[in-house]
C-alpha cells in the first residue's frame, strides 16, 4: 500500500518537473515595467517569454526580447544583428544601407550613429523612441545578456507582438 502511494506521488511530482522545466525554459510571465515600448507595451502589461528561443540562433531583426542591462531586466526590440552596420540621422534607421519601415514606433529617432555590430552583437531600441533608454545611449548589447524572446503579450488583451522582417526595404 505505501509502494502504491508513492508510486503515484513519483508520478505526479515527475509531472510537476515537467512541468517547471518548460515553464522555465519555453514559456513563462513577465510584466512590462516603464514606457519605453509604447505602444507596442503599457506599463504593466503582461507577457509570455522563451527562454529557450533566445538561446539559438533564432533571433531576427524586430524581435521583441528581455535582456540584461546593469542588473535589471529591460525589454526592448532588435534593430540589427550581428555584423550588420547600422546607421541613424536625421530620423531614419538604416540596416546594411537599407532604410527600415518601422510601423510599431510611435515617434522619431533622434542621434547619430553608425557603426558595425561585432559576431555576438545585437543593437537594440525600444518602440517610444524619446523616453527608451537603449543601444543609442549604451552601445550594442552582446547575445550572453539576452534573457528571452518575447513570444505574446497577454495581458489585457491577447496580441503578437513580433514584426520580423524577410527583407529590408
């Protein structure tokens, strides 16, 4: 009888790991904190993130992604990977001299820059461009710091988030 018990109990806590592990690595919550992805993301929306997504080789350009920075989480979104050159002016972004239509941003780009990611590079900046502290401000971010991809926003409404680019404009 008690061999019957904790044959159950085994079951049930094997399924309990299961799981955790997934949740830990495919999918798990995480509420946005500031302004710097409106109107993509309100303060306090809630999202599902892949931590196991952003280990590969599977981020693109316009991902949204949960990085590193200073010992704090932020979420911003990828405008260049690595080895691309990225050049910012007069409110323009261009990716490998390709200008990029960027529907999510809801107001203009200010600065300078230009200059080509290293292998492990990635630069990022969020959607509200004026309040987003980001890769303008800090430089690129390299691949160890990011966390996550943001897979869906699901909290207060149920909305991809996502805009991946098959070819530059």
């Amino acid at each position: 009888m008690i061999m019957k018990f904790f044959k159950k109990q085994g079951k049930f806590l094997i399924f309990l790991f299961a799981l955790g592990l997934f949740l830990f690595l495919f999918a798990f919550p995480f509420k946005i904190q500031g302004n710097s992805m409106q109107n993509t993301f309100q303060n306090n929306d809630r999202i599902i993130v892949s931590r196991l997504l952003s280990k590969f080789n599977l981020l693109k350009r316009g991902d949204v992604i949960v990085c590193k920075f200073d010992s704090k989480s932020i979420i911003k979104r990828i405008i260049a990977l690595p080895g691309e050159h990225i050049i910012i002016y007069d409110n323009l972004v261009k990716v490998n001299n390709n200008i990029l239509d960027e529907p999510y941003v809801i107001n203009s780009t200010d600065g300078k820059i230009d200059l080509i990611l290293a292998e492990d590079e990635y630069f990022i900046m969020g959607d509200n461009r004026i309040t987003s502290y980001d890769s303008r401000n800090f430089g690129p971010i390299k691949k160890s710091c990011i966390e996550a991809k943001v897979l869906l926003k699901i909290f207060p409404s149920l909305a991809f988030v996502n805009f991946n680019y098959n070819n530059l404009n």
